[in-house]
C-alpha cells in the first residue's frame, strides 16, 4: 500500500513542476523577467524536480504488483491508453532537457531546439490526459480542482504570452546638434555714429 501512496503523491508532484516549468517557460519566452538568469535556473530546477517525481513515480509502480506496470508499458507497448499517453509524457519529459544540453554541446541551432520545446506543451497536455485517465484521484473532487488550477495556469500564461503587444523599441536619443558659434550682436546705426 505503501509503494501505491508514494506513486500516486510523487505523481501529482512532478505534474506540479511541469505545470510551473511550462508556465515558467511561457513568461520566459515573454521576457517577463529581466535579466532572465535567476529565472532561467528556476526553470531547470523546477524541470529537475519533476524529473525526479517522475522517476520515482514510475520506480514505485514497477515494484508495485497491482499496478502492472512493466518495461514494455515505458516504450508504449501497454493495452492501456492512459500509460501509452503517459509513457510519451515520460519520454518528452527526457528530451527537452537533453536538448538544451546538446544546443550547450552546439550540436542543435537555436531554432531547432526552440522548435523542440515547443513539444513542452505536448508533455504538459500528455501528462494531464495520463493523470485523468489513469489517475485513480481523478475522479475526486480535490484531484479533478488540482488539473483544473494547472490548466487554467498554464492557459492563463499562454494567453498572457500570445495576447502581449508587441513592445517597440526603444527610441534612440536624438543625435547632438552640433555647437553653435555665436553670432556677432548686430550694431545699429546710432551706436556706430558714436564712434
């Protein structure tokens, strides 16, 4: 009973991080946060967190003999449609970090990584459907509010983030006009009379 208690709470856990990694993500995207390195490092460790969740997730019910989960249900061999969807969660959960390692290595260009982590979306929605098909809390009132707050998160930074006007550029200051000379003070003809 034990090994199912710990999967089930490492699950909602590491769907917690990825609901904040995705949303994390969008308003990184949206450089909502300047300079964006703290929030960056936040980023991967929320990914990194999840990462874990999962693994323990999954360690927990392979050596849980109720659950049947087996090596073959990982790589989507699994009559079960719920651990299919889960099992390609699982794998885009690994790819998406490992990409940004090869883009570090220069073996990925900055567009097809960025063309990549788009699949974080798919991830994210991938491991909403295994939790509310699979997911024995889902037909609770608690676990059914859990994914609704996590979809209207991550909805509600994907909005922020394609709704946002286009900030412009800063102006340029106006170039310095270059310095004048003075002029000579005209002199009327009664003043020069004087003279």
């Amino acid at each position: 009973m034990i090994l199912w208690d710990v999967a089930r709470a490492s699950a909602f856990v590491a769907f917690g991080c990825y609901t904040f990694v995705v949303a994390w993500g969008i308003g990184l995207s949206a450089r909502s946060w300047r300079p964006p390195a703290a929030a960056l490092s936040f980023h991967r460790f929320l990914a990194s967190l999840g990462l874990v969740a999962i693994g323990i997730h999954i360690t927990t019910l392979m050596l849980d003999k109720w659950a049947k989960v087996t090596v073959s249900s990982l790589v989507g061999l699994d009559p079960r449609p719920g651990v299919v969807v889960g099992a390609a969660a699982l794998w885009l959960a690994i790819a998406l970090p490992l990409s940004f390692r090869l883009k570090q290595a220069r073996w990925m260009s900055q567009r097809a990584w960025r063309s990549l982590h788009y699949f974080g979306y798919a991830m994210w929605g991938s491991a909403l459907v295994h939790g509310v098909i699979s997911g024995t809390d889902s037909r609770s009132a608690w676990g059914l509010g859990m994914y609704a707050c996590s979809a209207a998160v991550v909805a509600g930074a994907a909005w922020y983030r394609w709704m946002e006007r286009p900030v412009a550029p800063p102006r340029r200051a106006p170039a310095k006009a270059p310095a004048r000379r003075p002029q000579p003070i005209p002199v009327t003809e009664s003043e020069g009379s004087d003279r």
